[in-house]
C-alpha cells in the first residue's frame, strides 16, 4: 500500500487497517512454525505497510499536539 494512500485515511482506519495487517501478519507466522509458508514474501510486505502506519499515525499524532500548544510564549 502507498504512503499516499494511508495518509489520505482516517486515524480510525489506519487503527483498524494496522489491526487487520498484524492479524494477517500472525497468521503467517502460523503457517511458517507450522512447516509450509505458501507466500513468504508477505512478510516484509505487511512488515513495511504495518511501519508505514505507525509513521503516518505517529506523524498525525504529532501535527494534532503541536497545534494544540503554544510555542510563543
């Protein structure tokens, strides 16, 4: 997924986005211990999408609490 797109996301649906990345990202976890990973290029896939997210929230988090104080004393 591209940086475009998430950021252009609510933070609910990045939260709920990050959510479904990580339950993907446990499933194939399963399948590796379990012996037999059909796609093991998924796993830097939905590494990288999951860390985009969390820079994307991390940043809008940031531009919301820098706006609520006053730097200008």
């Amino acid at each position: 997924m591209k940086i475009q797109e998430l950021s252009n996301l609510s933070r609910e649906e990045l939260l709920v986005k990050e959510k479904t990345l990580k339950g993907e990202l446990f499933k194939l976890n399963q399948q590796r211990y379990g012996g037999r990973v059909e796609k093991p290029h998924m796993f830097s896939l939905l590494k990288r999408d999951i860390a985009r997210i969390r820079t994307i929230l991390n940043t809008k988090t940031r531009i919301r609490t820098d706006k609520g104080t006053d730097t200008h004393g």
